[in-house]
C-alpha cells in the first residue's frame, strides 16, 4: 500500500505544482500516467479504489481546461473535489487494507 499512496502524494504534489484553469496538456498527462501505474497496484483490485481512481481522472480532465471548470463553479471548486477525491481515497484504503 505505501507504493500506491507514495504514487498519491505525487498526484497531491502535482496539482500543487501546476496552474489550473486552463488547458494544461502537460499536467493532464502527468496525472494520468500516475493514475495509469495507480490501477496496476493490488489496491486497484478493489472496485471502490478503481471508481475513485476514475473520479480523479476526470476531475484533472476538467481541472486542466480552459472551459470544463466554468459549470461546475470553476477552477477552485474542481480543485477542492481533486483534494477531496484524493483524501477519499486515503480514508477508504486506511478503511479497507488490502
């Protein structure tokens, strides 16, 4: 588990580290190799892991877009469903260890 959670503080680092709200191509693929090597874990086995692995992919989609964010109350309020997604994530595999 601690493979896959170093692989989550990188996700946290890296929404920390980049600017949002607009197109950020880079940032988007970033996250989606970390999330990619998240689903080869054991941890991703589990359905609610994969759910909220999907969750996050799609909240970073809309996150690094210039438009996506807009009706959804934009970029802050789609940063605080990433961080959120993420503790989500946290709390279920501290709930349920493989």
């Amino acid at each position: 588990m601690n493979h896959f959670l170093s692989l989550l503080d990188e996700l946290e680092q890296l929404i920390t580290n980049n600017s949002y709200g607009w197109n950020n191509r880079q940032a988007v693929e970033a996250a989606r190799r970390l999330t990619g090597r998240m689903r080869s874990y054991p941890e991703a086995a589990d359905p609610d892991v994969r759910e909220k692995i999907g969750c996050l992919e799609n909240w970073l989609s809309i996150l690094y877009s210039q438009r996506k964010h807009v009706p959804w109350g934009g970029a802050e309020r789609i940063l605080a469903l990433v961080r959120h997604s993420c503790t989500a994530l946290r709390h279920h595999l501290a709930a349920h260890p493989s």
